[in-house]
C-alpha cells in the first residue's frame, strides 16, 4: 500500500454528504428516506430465499486471478439467489475509477446489464441484472497524494509491460478522491443533476414506494440499481438489513498522556520502526525472483500482499500516534442505526435482522484481532447494541440483538461467536467474508479465543469474549501453500425467529492449480 493517504472522517462525511445532497429541501418536502430501498423484484414477501455474500474482492494483478474464479464459482446460484451482499474493499488499492473495470466489471460481468461486453460499461453507468448491495471497504476512501500519483500515472504503462517492476500494485494517476468513485459507481448522487427539473423528475421515477420511514428508493433489477446512501436498510422476507459505513466509526482512543501511555507510544514507534525494515527486505528480496517463473510467480504475489498487510498494521499505528481529543465520529449513523434496531423490534412483521459492514469487530485473522480500529469498531457497536437492549426490554427474550453480522477487512473466512461479554453484544453471530479475492492472511498464532480486558469495580480484568467456531485461510509454506478463496450462499428458512443455513464454497489454489468444494453447511 505504498504512499496512501487515508482521508479523516469528518472529510469522508462531508464529501458523501455533498454528492448525495444530503440537506437538499426536497427530502423534507417530499418525505424522503434517504436511508432505506425497497427491492423490486416481486418475491420481497416470500419468507424462504438465499443470498450470497463476498467481500474484499477488488484485485486485478494476481497472477492466479482468484476474483475471477469466484465469480465463476458463484454463477450457478445466481438464478435460485436473490441478491449478492458484498463485505467491501471493492476495488484495490486506493479504490480509483481507473481500476473499476479491470478489478470489478470484468470479474462480475453476468452480473451487469450488457456484460456481454464488458468494455462498453462505464464504471460511473453500472446497472445489475442480479442485485448487489454494498458498504465502503477502507481502500475505497483511500488516495494517492499529488506527487505519488503523478509519478504512478507517468509509470503505468512501463510497469505493464517491463520486468523489473516486480511488485507492481493496483495504483494509476489518483486515489478514490475521498470515496467519490465508489459513490459515483454505485449511489444515487443527487449532484449530477444540474437542474432543479431534473432533479424533480428523477424523484418522481424512482422515490416511488412509500414505507413507515417515508417515500424511498425503488431499487429495479436490470433498470435502476443505485444505493440510497453510504449506510442504508431494506427488508426482505421479513429480515431487516442493515448496511454500515465502519469507516467513519473506527478511529482509535488517543493514547494517554500517562505513564502507562508513553510507554506503549514508544512500543508503538518502535514496532513501526521493525516493520518498515521487513517492507523493505520484502521489496530487496523480489529484485531476486524472476515472474514469469510459475513459482516465483506466486511468491510475488504473497511478497505484494505482505507489503500491503504490513502497510496497513502501519496505517493503523499512524492513527493512534496522530489521535486527538477533537477526532469526529460519526454520531449521526450510529444514531441511526440504535433508532432503526429498536423500531425494527417494535414491528411486528420483522423476524430477524442482518447487519453488514466493513471492519470486524471480532476476528482472529493474525493481522486483524488486536488492531485499534477493531477495537474502536466492538466499543460503538456495544453502545449502540446496549441501548436498544435498554429500549427495548422483554421484547428480545433470548435471542440476540441482531441474528447475523457480514464483514470483511479481514482476508479470511471466518465463523467467530461472541460469548457472555457482560454487555448487550454477547451470543452474536458474526461471519468474516474476506477471503473472495485479495491475498488471504492465517489465523493468529493465539488460536481461537479472544480475550479482552475490562475495567470493573476499579480492577483490570480478562474475560473470553469470543470463540472462533471455523477459521479458512493461508496455510502451508513453500510448494505446499494452500489458499482457500471463498464466499457464502445463505439460506433463509420461513420459520420464527429465523433459520440461517450457512453454505461455503471454496476455490483453492494449490501447486498452480484450482480445485473447488464445498464444507458441510451449518444452520445458525
């Protein structure tokens, strides 16, 4: 992930706001949900339906291709599938309209209306024949400064072609510009009307359903299939989803001006320190491997995927040595989303409910687990969570708050559940899905267990708050490397509360060669 530049949250909610006219008069006067879609497809009602579920897919430099292969392990359920949910990272590295094509149209082109010619489809003109819903992924908010981007402008066409650009990664003149790519190439951005009376038509097409929040957005496979917003709702079947922009709820605590603290700032500063010195033997050690060698082919491949995992460890130090008191948050979306939690509870037809989003706030993948902004992600979910639980009372029984979380971030598929955490986010179950393309990552050699430390009664105590139930990864080394790519079909039961049939499919690569399977399914 080299020269990125991750935009802060208060410029990522401002500029989202501006592209989708967020204060425009006519969401009032008109009674507009810019939060909620309701699908089109005329089996919304149907209590029995699948899905399927992918996430951090956005590669176009594998040698292997593993993107592609999934795309093409998913197509025999497209047509018994409703919908695909998809965990984001959308388009590697830095999330720029450059790359849509190469790293999403291409590989998901059964998907899109005329894809049967892939290279007439505008990034920015995208319409689905098979529904696709989607959250923001960290690398598509992220961006490429001036002088990087210049220079990787001037390079690509050399880099495509010579050798010696032996770790080459998906970056062209710019960056997503603050996310404005994903925006343009999946949201309703009520900023390309320059006129009042275009604006005013497009509303009376398509706001055309009216629901208990307000007259929403129609969401027609094969004809209009733009996103109300950055986070969203819809329900189908009697489930409520929810779909969470995690990017703007993730920054870390600043680190205390305390003893204690000025201790783990210099342990910080110096594990920064050791991973800039492994980057750059990483970088050393691929001038020796020749790629058009199968072999070293592949160990680029990892070299690359490592640079880039390491970067990311680095990004995240950054943000806790550069935290600040004053750091925004974004209170307005987790607002949001505790108010729709306790309104779905208080509805009667509502069965079940599905939260998607990007960033883990569970996970044992060894990159992941104990990052800031995993932490930071757990710690405003467990607010909100808390407060409907107050809200609420009896009316959850046993159950948990939410029947099912999807994320992603972490490259790896994972089933991990929460135990008793002593707050409103115990027994939940949550599904890493990051493992449908980009480079996988291993489980942390701490094995399964999550541990966490609490404050009660003025002591420092630990408690297990999560146990990993099924881990796929990277495993193997050398000739004996395996990588499980995969992506899930879930199968929804008519009963309630509901029944979640959990399906993985796997596309391995193993010594140069695909083989795919399927693991026995389980029922949440």
């Amino acid at each position: 992930m080299p020269f990125v530049s991750d935009p802060p949250i208060a410029v990522k909610i401002q500029k989202m706001k501006q592209r989708l006219r967020w204060d425009d008069p006519a969401i009032a006067q008109r009674e507009i949900d810019r939060t909620r879609f309701v699908l089109d497809d005329g089996s919304s009602d149907r209590p029995e339906f699948s899905f399927l579920v992918i996430g951090d897919t956005g590669t176009g430099i594998q040698t292997h291709n593993a993107q592609r292969q999934i795309a093409q392990h998913m197509l025999p359920h497209l047509d018994s599938c409703r919908f695909v949910l998809h965990t984001g990272d959308v388009v590697y590295l830095v999330g720029s309209s450059e790359f849509y094509r190469d790293n999403f149209i291409n590989p998901y082109k059964e998907l899109l209306v005329g894809g049967d010619r892939p290279e007439k489809i505008a990034y920015d003109r995208m319409v689905f024949k098979v529904p696709m819903f989607l959250v923001p992924g960290n690398h598509d908010y992220y961006d490429l400064p001036f002088l990087e981007g210049l220079f990787a402008g001037l390079t690509l066409p050399l880099r495509r072609r010579l050798v010696k650009f032996k770790l080459d990664f998906d970056v062209g003149w710019h960056g997503s510009y603050q996310g404005k790519a994903y925006a343009q190439a999946f949201l309703d951005c009520w900023d390309r009307f320059e006129s009042r009376d275009n604006l005013v038509r497009h509303l009376e097409q398509h706001y055309t359903i009216k629901t208990d929040t307000g007259w929403c957005l129609r969401y027609q496979p094969g004809q209009f299939t733009r996103l109300p917003n950055r986070y969203y709702t819809f329900r189908y079947g009697g489930i409520d989803f929810f779909a969470l922009d995690s990017n703007t709820f993730n920054a870390p605590q600043p680190i205390p001006k305390t003893g204690e603290g000025l201790t783990h700032r210099r342990s910080l500063e110096e594990l920064r320190s050791r991973l800039e010195r492994e980057k750059q033997e990483l970088m050393q050690a691929a001038e020796r491997l020749n790629p058009d060698l199968p072999d070293d082919a592949e160990q680029l491949d990892d070299m690359r995927a490592k640079i880039e995992q390491i970067d990311e460890v680095i990004l995240d130090i950054d943000k806790q040595l550069e935290a600040r008191e004053t750091q925004a948050i974004d209170s307005e979306q987790l607002d949001w989303l505790q108010q729709r939690l306790i309104d779905s509870w208080n509805t009667t037809e509502v069965r079940g409910r599905v939260l998607f989003f990007h960033h883990p706030p569970y996970v044992t993948e060894a990159t992941k687990w104990n990052l800031a902004q995993t932490l930071e992600i757990r710690h405003h979910l467990r607010r909100v969570f808390d407060n409907v639980a107050a809200a609420i009372g009896s009316l959850k029984g046993d159950r948990p708050l939410v029947d099912l979380i999807f994320n992603g971030h972490a490259h790896c598929l994972e089933y991990i559940r929460t135990l008793d955490t002593g707050r409103a986010d115990s027994n939940l179950n949550c599904i890493v899905c990051g493992g449908s393309g980009y480079s996988l990552r291993r489980q942390r050699q701490e094995g399964a267990d999550l541990m966490e430390t609490f404050w009660e009664d003025g002591d420092r105590k630990t408690r297990l708050v999560a146990r990993s139930q099924l881990f796929v990864g990277r495993s193997g080394q050398g000739s004996k490397k395996r990588r499980p790519y995969s992506f899930f079909r879930i199968d929804v039961r008519g009963e309630t509360p509901p029944q979640f049939v959990v399906r993985v499919f796997i596309s391995e690569r193993f010594q140069h060669q695909w083989y795919e399977s399927e693991l026995q399914p389980f029922t949440i």
